[in-house]
C-alpha cells in the first residue's frame, strides 16, 4: 500500500455498545444492556464494510496467509487515537485464541499478532498462553448470529492460575456478532476477571 493510500484511510474510531450497537462513549455498554454482556466495552479501529480497505487487509492475513501486511496493521495502530474507558494501568492484554488445528493450519493467530502490536504501543503485559479454545468449531463467517453464539458455547477455557487479573484488554480483528468475544469474556470473569474489555481492528 502506497503512502498515498494508506494516508486516505479513514481511521476513525467506533465506538458502540457490544450488545446492541448504539453509540456509547468510549464503547462502554449501555445500562440497558448491561446484565445480557460479560463485555464491559469494545473499541474499534474502522468500520468493517466489505469494500474497504482495512476489511481487505484482514482477509489477505486471515484467508490468504499474506503476513507481510502486518507492519500495515502496525502503522494503522501508531497512527489511530484510541479513547478508552479504563486505565491501562494493571491491565492484562489476550488475544481471542485459535483452536490449536486451525492455527497450524494457518501458521499463525491473527489475533495475537495484533495483540502483539497493542501491546508494544501501550507497554501492557501480554498473555497469549491462558485462555484457550477447547473444541474445533466451525468458522464463525459461515454462520447465523443464533448459530454462532450456539457454535462457541463452552467453547473457551482458562488454564493459567485462578483468579485471572482484574482487568483485561481481549483483542481480536473483527467484532462481528460479539459471539466469540462474550464468550472469551464470559470464561474470563468466572475465573475472577472483574473487567473485561474488546478491542478490534474493525466492526461491522
């Protein structure tokens, strides 16, 4: 991507409530929602459309392999001003996880690469060990809203000491639905999690 292009992007912050998308400062979720999402709040880098850049860059690493476009996702996330709703201080930073069969055959997580990068902007402690994906689901892309929550039931586990820290920073590309996210954030907070926060490169 030439310096043209890039400086054309629209990095723009979003900022909605992760169970019904309203806007909502800083992305916290609104009080109306609040006791249906383990999510405290989701931030997000764009705006995902199917024809925009940033959404072609995400299926380039994520469908094609392509990871040389990684120092573009760095360059997006130096660039970006993020607001958040929390203190970074004391803040635990995980990627969403890949089963382990998906990311052999991809060869990488494409979470924890940009949880790399947002690690290194904010020098937060980073975990990518703990939280893990017990069973193969299906892809989510392939799925219905109602499918996908069904898909990742228990589909998550905690393997590191108990509690987990307090506040956690989960990062994945892509907020779609919110299915995988909750779901992270729901083993989470029952292995002592008090705050759990999203942040992604885009959502829908």
């Amino acid at each position: 991507m030439c310096d043209d292009c890039f400086g054309r992007l629209n990095i723009e912050s979003v900022y909605l409530c992760p169970a019904c998308s309203r806007p909502s400062d800083s992305g916290r979720v609104c009080a109306g929602c609040a006791a249906n999402s383990h999510l405290d709040g989701v931030g997000a880098y764009f705006r995902y459309s199917e024809n925009n850049a940033v959404s072609a860059l995400i299926k380039y690493l994520k469908y094609k392999y392509i990871r040389d476009i990684e120092h573009l996702w760095r360059k997006i996330v130096d660039k970006a001003e993020m607001k958040f709703g929390f203190n970074l201080e004391n803040l635990l930073i995980i990627p969403v996880p890949l089963h382990y069969l998906r990311q052999r055959e991809r060869g990488f997580n494409q979470a924890e690469i940009l949880t790399n990068i947002i690690s290194q902007k904010f020098a937060l402690k980073m975990d990518s060990a703990n939280l893990r994906r017990q069973r193969h689901t299906v892809q989510q892309a392939k799925l219905s809203g109602s499918q996908r929550r069904e898909n990742l039931t228990d589909a998550f586990v905690w393997k590191g000491e108990t509690p987990a820290a307090e506040n956690i920073l989960l990062v994945d590309d892509v907020y779609t639905t919110g299915a995988t996210m909750q779901e992270c954030a729901k083993t989470l907070k029952k292995c002592g999690a008090k705050m759990v926060w999203g942040l992604v490169l885009a959502r829908e």
